[in-house]
C-alpha cells in the first residue's frame, strides 16, 4: 500500500493529510482526512480559535482513483466564538450539507454537457436528483459572470418547448451571437418580464430589435424602447410568401378534376426549393410542372426574385427593386400574392429598416435547431426551468472553451 504522504500528495487537498486509508470489496476506498495546522476561525467576525466547540465525521463522495470510488472522512468543526455563539467552520473542500466535493460536482457539471442526467448518475454512481442540482449551481454561478453591458442590438424569436403549442421566447445578444434569456411563452407579458429582468440602465443603450412580426413582441418594444429601431426577418418574409405559394396550389389544385390533380399533388417542396438547391431529377419535374401552369410558373419566378431583393447590398437599390417587384405582382392578379403584397405595405417599416441596418435574427434560428438537440438528448423536459438553462448553457457562450492540447 502507498504511503500517506504520497496519497496526499496525490490527493489534491493542500489544506488536508490523509490519516487512513480502507479498501472496500475491491470498489471503493476510504479516505480519513485531518485539516494541517492547528486553530479555527469564527465564519462570521474572523476571529482566531486553538480549541474547537465540537466536530461531527461526515463522508463526501470525491472523484474516482483509478476504477475505485473515493469516499472522503472528513471532520465538520464548530468553534464557540463569544461574540457571534456556536458557528460552523466550512469545510472548503465542500458545500454545507453537500454529499459530494466541489470538485466531483464540477466533474458532473462537466459530464452533463453532452450526456442525458440519468446517464451521468448511471456512469458516477450518485442520483440523478444530485446530477440535475449540480448542473444547475455552477450554470447560474456562470450566468453570474457574464458582462450584459454595452448590448445594442437583440433578437426576439420563440421556439417550442413542448407539444400543444408550448412556446419560449429566447432573446439574442446579436453582435455577440449568444442567448441572454430565456422566458415562458410568446406573449406581451412574456417581453415585459424581460425589459423587468433587464433593468432600465440596460434598456437605455437598445437601438435595434429584430422580430418575425409577432404583434405582441412589437408592441412591448414600442412600449418600452420607442426610441429603438425595429427590423423584420426576412427569412420570415420569406416563410410567408411559401406559405402564398402553396395555398395558391392547392387552390389550383382543388379546382382540377379529380382524375388530374395527382398532376400538382405532393409538389409542395418542389415549387419552394430553392433554384440552385434543385436535383437534375427535380429541375426536369419543376419543368414539367410550370409549362402547363401560367399561375404557378409566375408565383415560382416571382419567388426567385424576392429573394435576390434581400442579397442587393445598396439600400436605395434595393427598395426600388422591391417597388418594381410589388407592381409585377398586381400585374400577375393572383389573389394569395396580392395579399402578400397587402401585408409587405402594412410591414414597410421593418422591412425598410432592414434594408438600412442588414441585421437577421439568422443565428436565432440556428438555436432553434440547438434546442431541439437539446431535448432529444434528454428524451423531453418536465421541468421548464431546467430546460431554459440547459438552453442557456448550450447557447449563451458562458463556458470558456476548453484548451488544445
């Protein structure tokens, strides 16, 4: 068997000398610690103490020495300060009334980050319950940490949290790419209770909001920034005018004889792919398909040419071209792009105000897809909280990135 010494030295703890040492079945060891030096301080006035109150043995689970599990024997002193009464000496090494060492919670801390909680209890052999309450300390000591000074620019967007129209709201440090919040639903109260958490002094320094022209979004920024700039996504411009698309093929569709429109039946995805993203098989269907129907082949052609609006660079450019396109489409008369053009007018201001700043709410929508990750490696959340800040950790950039080596 090694020598103390050289278990101490191994150990880790400056502060402590191993004074024993137990192998269990071939699984676990023991470990009894004694503080070095002499003397204690009173936790509250600091005063200096050579002879302890009481003290009680407690084990504390430590990181694994090779295939066994460390348990730790460590005394919890209380010293008798005459000023300040009986007070407990912490321990340093541990939280009060904690099972396990700061350092093995920072072990699981950083298991949690790509393993579902019941895995990581499996792989340490502790509670799920102790791997959950972990997490969630160090992930609010770090969103302590962070600086939210100086931030001008935000993104509102929701993703969903459950089925059942169950939705969050995430706001997005634009020039910083990082998640600063996470909030239940997608309502007016929803943003009111993020300008609350924000604080005054912060809200101050906001220019410029980008939103999917959500009302209640709009509204609350109006209320509380009326000074502030606010911006539409136009990927969700987008999403609006597929969305005119395909209810203009179905109409087309449902106005056929039954015998011929299997013909537009199931072309969904084809009319609203992108051109350069469109297979030789597809190319020759989408041929087909808009040579014997003049409606959809103008929507489709009209559709390519919204696009390249939103890539022209010079802003005056781009609101000619914008006017130009709007008046192709009240000469095409189609009803579903008519009314698309009605929303755009009722829009303008967002919509010119992107063409100004050229800001998108793009990165939101790449966390969109990191929350679904989220919640398929953990099969599901039931406690909404937690979800918000695993959220946070997988997107607001509060962890230092690990070193090469």
């Amino acid at each position: 068997m090694p020598s103390r010494d050289r278990i101490t030295a191994v150990l880790g703890f400056q502060q402590y000398v191993v004074v024993g040492f137990k192998r269990i079945h071939k699984q676990q060891v023991e470990l009894t610690l004694e503080p070095k030096g002499c003397g204690w301080s009173c936790p509250r006035c600091g005063q200096r103490f050579l002879i302890y109150y009481d003290r009680a043995w407690v084990k504390l689970r430590d990181l694994d020495m090779a295939a066994h599990r460390s348990v730790l024997i460590v005394p919890k002193y209380r010293v008798n300060c005459p000023d300040c009464g009986v007070a407990r000496v912490p321990l340093g090494i541990a939280r009060h009334h904690a099972r396990c060492t700061k350092r093995f919670e920072r072990h699981l801390f950083e298991l949690a980050r790509t393993m579902p909680i019941s895995e990581v209890a499996a792989e340490a052999g502790v509670h799920w319950e102790t791997v959950k309450a972990a997490e969630i300390r160090h992930i609010l000591g770090l969103l302590r940490k962070r600086d939210l000074d100086g931030i001008e620019e935000l993104g509102f967007d929701e993703v969903s949290e459950k089925k059942g129209h169950r939705y969050l709201t995430l706001a997005t440090d634009l020039k910083r790419n990082r998640v600063i919040w996470v909030g239940p639903g997608r309502s007016r109260s929803t943003l009111k209770s993020f300008f609350r958490w924000f604080g005054p002094k912060r809200c101050r320094a906001l220019k410029r909001f980008v939103i999917d022209m959500h009302d209640p979004y709009e509204q609350e920024i109006r209320a509380q920034c009326p000074w502030a700039k606010i911006i539409y996504d136009h990927f969700h411009l987008s999403k609006l005018l597929h969305l005119a698309i395909d209810k203009l093929r179905r109409r087309l569709q449902s106005s056929l004889p039954p015998e011929d429109r299997t013909f537009l039946k199931n072309k969904r995805y084809l009319l609203l792919k992108a051109k350069e993203n469109i297979t030789t098989k597809q190319r020759v269907l989408l041929k087909e398909l808009l040579a014997v129907n003049k409606p959809l082949n103008t929507a489709y052609i009209l559709k390519e040419e919204f696009r390249t609006i939103f890539d022209e660079q010079d802003s005056k450019a781009a609101r000619k071209a914008l006017r130009q396109w709007k008046r192709r489409v009240r000469e095409s008369r189609i009803p579903e792009l008519l009314d698309f053009v009605g929303m755009l007018n009722r829009r303008r201001y967002g919509i010119m105000n992107f063409f100004r700043y050229r800001i998108t709410n793009g990165m939101a929508e790449g966390f969109n897809n990191v929350v679904k990750t989220i919640k398929k490696v953990a099969y599901g959340f039931h406690d909404s909280r937690y979800f918000s800040l695993k959220i946070l950790r997988k997107c607001g950039r509060i962890e230092k990135k690990p070193q090469q080596p």
